[in-house]
C-alpha cells in the first residue's frame, strides 16, 4: 500500500463519519459542522487527484461563504435544536426505498467499473496554468452561466423558506 491509498482511505472514513454525524446529529449548529469537515475532506481529494484550484474553490465556496451563511441563517432563528417533526406516513418507507435505489445503483457502478477494462489517467498538467484558468472560467461564464445562476437562486429560496417557515411556527405557538 502506498501513502495515497492510505491517505485515501483514512480521508474516505472521515467523510463518511462526518456525512453520518452531519445526518444524525439533533443540533443544527453541529451538523452544520459536520457539512464543512465534510467539505474539507472532499477538497483534499481534489488535492489527491491534482486539482488544486478545485480544492481552493471547494473550501472557500462551500466550507467558507455557505456554511457561513447557513450558520448565520441558523443563529439568527434561533433553531439550534431541531424540534421531532411531524412526519407524513408515506416518506419513511419512500426514503427507505430511495435509499435502497441509491445502494443498488451504487453497487452495480462500482462492479460495472471493476469489470470494465478502461484505463484511468490522471489528468496532464499543462505548462501553462493561467491559459487552463483562463479556458475554465470562460466555460463557466459561457456554457455553465445557467446552472451556476439557477445555483444561487436555489439557495437564496431555501434560505427565505427557512425563514418564512419559521416564523410562521413562531407566530403561530403564540
């Protein structure tokens, strides 16, 4: 075994420990915590497969200005600790299945892959690292422009949902 398996490997429990802990954990302000040790794992793997800028981005995007923000979000309503919800009967088994889907799916890839006689490279580097910089944001900025956009409309809807959701429930213990 060489040091990048291990390293691998030991990365690979952490983030599963964290995703785990970011599910599991009855405060919000942990879980939230969890989220962004998981983003640092995810963004020394994108260390590991020699892609420095993505990693840069990982962190300061995700673990840096969201979780930020969704801390913010969380303090300012006062949410810390999730109270038991009230759930419909039908999304426990729905869940349940889905995630039976996604374990098979994963399963089957993971096989699929082993059997598969592709070869994986690892990406070249180019002598040029601003000229790379350079092609990447104009693909963002041209073709990605959409997603990226649709992106932060997302999540500025979910964070005034939180908000509107919450006050509704503070409005209406009164």
């Amino acid at each position: 075994m060489n040091a990048d398996l291990i390293v691998f490997l030991v990365l690979s429990l952490i983030t599963l420990a964290s995703a785990l802990g970011m599910l599991f954990s009855n405060n919000a302000v942990y879980s939230a915590l969890f989220l962004v040790l998981n983003f640092v794992t995810v963004a020394v793997f994108y260390l590991l497969l020699g892609a420095p800028f993505i990693a840069m981005s990982q962190i300061t995007v995700y673990a840096g200005a969201i979780m930020v923000l969704f801390l913010f979000v969380i303090m300012l309503l006062g949410t810390e600790n999730l109270a038991p919800s009230n759930s419909l009967p039908w999304q426990k088994p729905l869940a349940i299945l889905l995630a039976v889907i996604l374990a098979v799916e994963s399963i089957y890839l993971v096989f699929a892959r082993a059997s598969s006689s592709a070869v994986i490279t690892a990406p070249e580097l180019a002598t040029n690292s601003m000229e790379n910089l350079r092609e990447m944001a104009m693909t963002l900025f041209n073709e990605f422009l959409l997603p990226f956009e649709v992106t932060s409309i997302l999540l500025l809807v979910a964070m005034v949902g939180a908000i509107v959701l919450t006050k509704q429930e503070k409005a209406g213990a009164k």
